[in-house]
C-alpha cells in the first residue's frame, strides 16, 4: 500500500483546499500563432514560415509514453518503446521498473509520464528560388523559368519532447485514438500513435 502525506492547507471543514495551478489548469494544447517572414532579393527569394508555441501551450500529453496506451506498459508481454526505466544501477530516471507496481496491463500512478513540456520554436518551411533572366529566356520562346527548392519541417528547436522522442512536438491525434482505456477528452489534442509531421525535401 502507497501511503500519501498531504503538506498542503486545509478548509474550515477539514477537506484539503485545492487550489488551481496557473502553469497546468490555465493551459491550453492548441498553436497560438503561425508567421510567415519573407526576405526578397532581385534573384533569390528566401520564404520562412515558422510556428512557435506561448507559456499557455505549456503541456504536451503524449500517449505513447503515458499509461493509457499499448506501447508503454513495461510489462514485458509486447513490443514496448525505448525508454531509460529504473534499476537498482540506474534510479535516477523518467520511467519505472518494468513489471512493478500494476494497474492492468499498465504501470500504476504513470498517467504523468504522459506529461511533456511543450515549449518548442519550429521552423516549418524554407524555400530557396531563382528566376531566370526574361530578356535570356526570350530567345528560347520561354516567358518565365523559376527554379526552387523547398524543405518542409526542417528544424525544432528548444522542445524537451523532441529531445525525448526524435519525434515532431506538434499534436497529431485526438482525445482516445488507438488506445488501451480512455484517458482524455475526444476533442483533445495530443500526440499519439498516428502518422507524426514528416521532414519533406521538394525541388521544381
């Protein structure tokens, strides 16, 4: 048996107060803003669009390192996802001991390891073009020739999930999708086991 020593205040009544955390109950999972930033020049145009998270995007919920979903049970009875878990050699780690204290199939009180922060800056599109000269391209019986290449989601920075997983911060799935037992709000956005943001490399 867990026994749990509450520090916190109580009410007149002898009931525990609670009270709201600013950085958690205040959050929200959606992307605040999306901004493009165009830089011209007479021959190249560099074209960067990014999308970057504020403090009230401070949570990221993913399911596929929570309790509620099928690839992080530490059971032993199934595929599981890398994790650094605890050993007596290694304590001082995210995730428990595999096999230990169970609720199902499920590790007990790891509905947290669920929990990320979701800070992260994402540059999603750089695209590098030339046109061609016209009065060159006149003689070819071409009008207009631009040459570019685009790259889709090249770079994250600053995001703890990212370090984590190698995995794209942004949510990709909704409230219960393709899990064990239900967790969160079907309206919810969070990462999960459907397809993740893709790096894509595109030339015309």
């Amino acid at each position: 048996m867990i026994k749990v020593l509450y520090t916190g205040e109580y009410n007149a009544d002898g009931t525990p107060k609670r009270a709201i955390n600013e950085a958690i109950d205040r959050s929200s999972t959606q992307i605040r803003i999306s901004s493009v930033v165009l830089i011209p020049d007479s021959l190249i145009k560099y074209r960067f669009k990014h999308c970057r998270s504020f403090p009230e995007r401070s949570v990221l919920i993913s399911s596929i390192y929570g309790s509620a979903g099928y690839l992080n049970r530490l059971t032993g009875r199934g595929n599981n996802v890398d994790v650094d878990y605890w050993t007596e050699e290694n304590p001082d780690v995210r995730y428990p001991k595999p096999g230990g204290l169970l609720s199902g199939d499920n590790p007990k009180y790891a509905s947290t390891l669920a929990l990320f922060d979701a800070s992260f800056v994402k540059i999603r599109t750089i695209t590098l073009g030339y046109n061609f000269n016209k009065n060159a391209l006149s003689s070819l019986g071409v009008s207009n020739l631009r040459l570019y290449v685009t790259v889709q989601n090249p770079f994250v920075f600053g995001s703890p999930y990212y370090r984590h997983s190698g995995m794209d911060p942004e949510p990709n799935s909704r409230g219960n999708e393709n899990q064990a037992v239900n967790s969160y709000k079907a309206n919810q956005l969070i990462i999960g086991t459907n397809n993740p943001s893709t790096r894509n490399y595109m030339m015309g």
